[in-house]
C-alpha cells in the first residue's frame, strides 16, 4: 500500500484537509483470507459429518445407553471450585418467587411447579435453562435458595436422564455439569444421603459423556474444561479418572484455541473471556485438593490474560467483532482481578497493538479498533461476521461508533452477522459472506460461507500521530473493486481523520464492465447515543452517555441519520446509525472521507 497522499479541493475545509503523510517504520499484519467453503469445498465436511452425527444420535439413543456412563459410586465432594462471573441476586429472588426470567423473557410457574413440565418462551431461554445458568443467581438466596436448586437439579434428573440431541448437546452438557460442579458442595450439605449420591452420579455420568464424541473443534476447549472442574468436585478414583482424562485432552484444544497473542480462535474477545472465566474456576477447584495446574493451562490464562488487556475498552467492557458481545463491566472486572500486571501498569495498552485480528489506536480520548484480518472459517466460523474492517470508536468513555451487536444468542436474527451489521463499507449493498442456512446449517452448524477475502493492514506511529491502512478485496469479484479504509490520529488534537478508497483491482479490468456501483459506508451508534444533522446537512453532532459532544463531518455526496437495531444480551433495541451514500465506477478511483473531532473547537458548524 502506498503513502497517504495530500488533496487539496473545497472539501478540505469541511473535513479538516488531507491526513499526513506517514512517518516511522511500518508495522504490517500479513495478508490473511478466508479459506472458501462453498460449493464443491463443503461437501467432504457435510458427508463426514452427516455420517458421525448420524452414528452417534443413533448409538446414544439407544435403550440403556445411560449403562455405559455409570462408574463407581462417588459418595463425597472433595471441592467447591469458586466461578468469579458475578452473579444477579434479583434473579435467584425471582426464581423464588416463581418467575425465571432468562435471555430477555420470562416464564412465571405456580407454586411447586417446575419449569421442566412447561415448554420454554424461545430457544434461548431453553438454552440457557437447561445450561443451568440460574444456578449461581439461585444460590445467592442462602440456604432455601439452596435447596430450591437442589430440588429443581434432581427434578431434571427425573426428566431429561436419558439423553436427547438438545438437553445433552455439547454446548449446553458444558455449561450445565460446570454449573452443578461449582455448587455441588453447596447443595450437598441441604441434601440427604440418598439425594447426594443421586447429585455425585448426575454429575459423573455428564462429566463421562462430556469426555465423549460428538463435539466441534470450536467447543473442545470447553468441553474438557468443564469435565475436569467436574473431576475436581468428584471425591475418590472417579474424580480422579474423569480430571485425568480431561486434562490431558485439554492441551490439544488450548493449543487450538488460544492463540499466541492471546486471541481466541473464533476472534470473538468474549469468547476468550468465557474460557478464562473456566480456566481460573478450574486452577482453583485443582488448588483445593493440592493439585497443581498443568503448564498448558496456566500458559493459556497468562495467554488470555494478556490478550484481555487489549481488548477492554476504556468503557470497562470488551470490543464487539466476530461475534462477540461486549459482556458487562462487572463479568470483565471479574476475569482481570488476577491479572496483577495490568492494576501495576494501570495505563492503557500500546497503541497499535494487536489481538485475535483486532488492531487498537488511540490518543488521548480517542480509542479505534479495527478489525485487520479475514473472518474466520471451517468449525470456528460459526459465529463468525462478514465485516473486514469494521471500527469501533470509543471517545473517553463513551462508546460512540460500533456494530450490530450480532452474538450466538440472536441466533434468529444472522443477518447482523452480514457486512452492513457493522461500521464498515458495502457496494449494492451486498454482503461478503452470508451464513450456511437450510439442511446444511443442520448439519454443519450456522457457518460462514462465501468467497475467500485477503485482508492486510499497515500500522505506522510518530510522535503526535498515529496511522492505520486496511486494504481488502473482497468487492474484487463482483464489482472489480479494491476497499482501503485510512486512519489518521492526531493525538494532539483528539482527531480522528479517515479516507474510504475504492480503486480498480489488479487483473479485473476487463473481467468487470465499467458501472456505476452504489456504496454506503455506514457507521452503527451505540443505542443512547444522540445524533443531531447540522444545517450543513453533512456535519452531524454526536452525543454520548457522558453528555461530551463530537463532530462527525464527510465530504461524502449524501450523508443520513437512520434507523437501526443493536443486540444486547440476546435482546434487539433501537438505534441509529450513520449512512454516507454514494456512487463509485468500477474503472475509477472513488474516495470518501470523514472526520471526527471534541464539539467545542474552532470552526464547528452552525
């Protein structure tokens, strides 16, 4: 990619003149795409697949299957692993009360009524219900909270003993025996003998069948993880062999998951977090029965650990690309409580660093993470958005620009997971990629599929100044299109200036004809943050949850304040987002750029 170049025309003035040229040496992330899985390149995963999955539905239902997941009797508890997510009191006191209110609905039971016999309100409520994520809010009650869970725990034992696809699919299976290995010690001392021996073997046979096919590469890490917490609970050999077994398949799929820098394999920073939350739980349930953590363990948390540090935002929670929500202040607080480096440094992390694909800048009050690298594919690509480079902007503390908000739990709604879901830019507004639907989402999982994108970037820093380069070419192919997205920072200033670059790509001239190509470059707000078009009709005021006023100002032909949506939690709210609008030649070179600046300085609009 070449140096920035200077413009001088009329539009200067309105954006504050062309960015700098570079200086200092540059530090490139490589080139990196998108493995293709369309077509014919799916088909070896979906026969594999259909034929494993078939063996196993087929081998786990049959008659007195549960046999084979029995082992000797486990009659103590030898630990209480301590899970730091913080849990919410006021849903423990509502589930008293009768009302569970999980994944933003709600079901209301009568007395004595249990939640087994009802059919759940969505999906995600049942996912969450059968992964026994009430238990730790349920516990929070004292003693009658605790034989509540008792109760209900062994109630779901009557039900759901024998396997089924849904209740003892990998992903909730992990959650649920986590859960229980967490609270087990607790909910053992309200119950009886016969009570306890039905808790230790409910929680054994989950542990054995977690240590068991079917299971993606995506979903290994967690498996194991939770297998071998539930080791540590299990007094005797049967605790034992489960932790043993686990713990030695865990430094495969740490290797696989937890990459050097800290990143997690799928890029979704809250996925990283989760699996640090279960590796600290784990450290501790070895710690209390004097068993020290493997090595493969403690690397991946001191991994995890350094790659959080880049990918907390100034707001206290965490980017939101790939999939990945922003979690909650408190849950991320938790996950760095250990992390006594990061309290010593007390400092926000080097600009330019990078994490799991995501590249952070900043200045002063201004911080930028851009994503730099393809989605990415095969079984990690499952929750996976086709959005290269895609921004979130925070300014002090307010997060101002960023995405749809696309997580696993809005399963529902996947076409946030698609290029406009993000702020980012898209031509007939088509998208990159689109997620595997029909009987082939059945098999393989809600993948990403779509032509292969090659990303690269290019991070320069000098004193005062910071300048980041993302080039793609995944508009290549159908539109003849290479997109370069510049970022320039002048830290001096808190400024923000940017140039979108859409210029003919090398070898397609005279595959695409020369048309006029629709583009919007669209910039998502965070839901609560005001925006007010200046009489200018292409400066806009931005407002935040602190009340501090930016100018965002384009060259852009048409600019527009609409509507849009934003998940949190599972939950859809209102918002809106930033559209500029325009036309771009596939033989020609198109350029859009866009500032933004504190409210308050010289030259706002009026």
């Amino acid at each position: 990619m070449g140096p920035f170049t200077r413009k001088t025309d009329e539009a200067e003035a309105l954006v504050g003149g062309a960015i700098p040229g570079t200086r200092g040496a540059p530090v490139r992330t490589p080139v990196k795409s998108a493995a293709p899985e369309t077509g014919a390149s799916l088909w070896p995963a979906l026969a594999g697949r259909m034929l494993t999955r078939q063996l196993w539905i087929e081998l786990y239902g049959v008659p007195g299957y549960g046999l084979t997941l029995r082992g000797s009797k486990v009659n103590a508890l030898s630990a209480g692993p301590r899970d730091p997510r913080p849990a919410d009191a006021n849903i423990g006191k509502s589930i008293l009360g009768g009302r569970f209110a999980l994944a933003g609905t709600a079901l209301e039971l009568e007395t004595d009524e249990i939640p087994w016999d009802r059919p759940s309100p969505s999906r995600a409520f049942a996912v969450d219900l059968h992964g026994f994520v009430w238990l730790a809010p349920l516990m929070s009650q004292g003693e009658r909270g605790a034989r509540e869970a008792l109760r209900l725990t062994l109630a779901w034992s009557d039900h759901f003993a024998r396997w089924s696809p849904f209740a003892w699919g990998p992903e909730i299976l992990a959650r649920r025996t986590f859960n229980l290995a967490c609270w087990a010690r607790r909910m053992g001392a309200v119950a009886d003998d016969a009570e306890r021996l039905r808790l230790t073997d409910l929680i054994a046979r989950q542990a054995r069948q977690l240590l068991r096919p079917p299971g993606g590469v995506a979903t290994r890490a967690q498996k194991l993880t939770a297998a071998a917490v539930a080791g540590c609970v299990l007094a005797g050999s049967p605790g034992a062999s489960i932790r043993r077994r686990a713990l030695s398949g865990l430094a495969g799929a740490l290797k696989a998951t937890v990459g050097p820098d800290g990143g997690h394999a799928s890029r979704s920073a809250e996925a990283g977090l989760e699996l640090l939350l279960d590796l600290l739980t784990l450290v501790d349930g070895l710690g209390q029965i004097s068993e020290p953590a493997p090595e493969h363990v403690t690397a991946a948390i001191e991994r995890l650990t350094t790659g959080l540090r880049a990918l907390v935002l100034p707001d206290g929670r965490l980017v939101s690309f790939q999939g990945g929500g922003p979690s909650t202040v408190e849950r991320v607080a938790a996950a760095r409580a250990h992390d006594e480096a990061a309290r010593a440094e007390a400092g926000t992390p080097d600009s330019g660093i990078e994490v799991a694909g995501l590249r952070r800048v900043h200045g002063a009050l201004l911080t930028v993470i851009a994503d730099v690298e393809a989605a990415p594919h095969g079984g990690w690509s499952e929750t996976a958005c086709a959005q290269p480079a895609a921004i979130e902007i925070i300014c002090g503390k307010d997060r101002l620009i960023t995405g749809s908000g696309w997580t696993p739990r809005a399963a529902d709604r996947a076409g946030l997971r698609l290029t406009p879901g993000h702020s980012t830019l898209t031509l007939g507004e088509q998208s990159l990629g689109e997620p595997l639907g029909g009987w082939k989402c059945d098999i393989l999982g809600p993948r990403l599929v779509g032509r292969p994108v090659h990303v690269g970037a290019e991070h320069r820093q000098a004193e005062g100044a910071v300048w980041l380069e993302i080039e793609h070419d995944g508009w290549a192919v159908p539109f003849g299109l290479m997109h370069q997205r510049r970022l320039y920072i002048d830290q001096r200033l808190d400024e923000l200036r940017a140039e979108e670059r859409l210029f003919p790509a090398p070898g397609q001239e005279e595959v695409v004809r020369a048309i006029a190509a629709p583009y919007a470059v669209r910039f998502h707000l965070e839901p609560g943050v005001q925006a007010s078009l200046a009489r200018d009709k292409r400066s806009i005021l931005l407002r935040g949850h602190s009340g501090r006023g930016w100018w965002f100002r384009t060259d852009g032909p048409d600019v527009a304040i609409e509507p849009s949506v934003h998940i949190h939690d599972g939950l859809t709210r209102r918002s809106l987002q930033i559209v500029v609008r325009g036309s771009a030649r596939t033989d020609a070179e198109t350029k859009v750029r866009w500032k933004l600046s504190p409210a308050g300085a010289s030259g706002d609009p009026v």
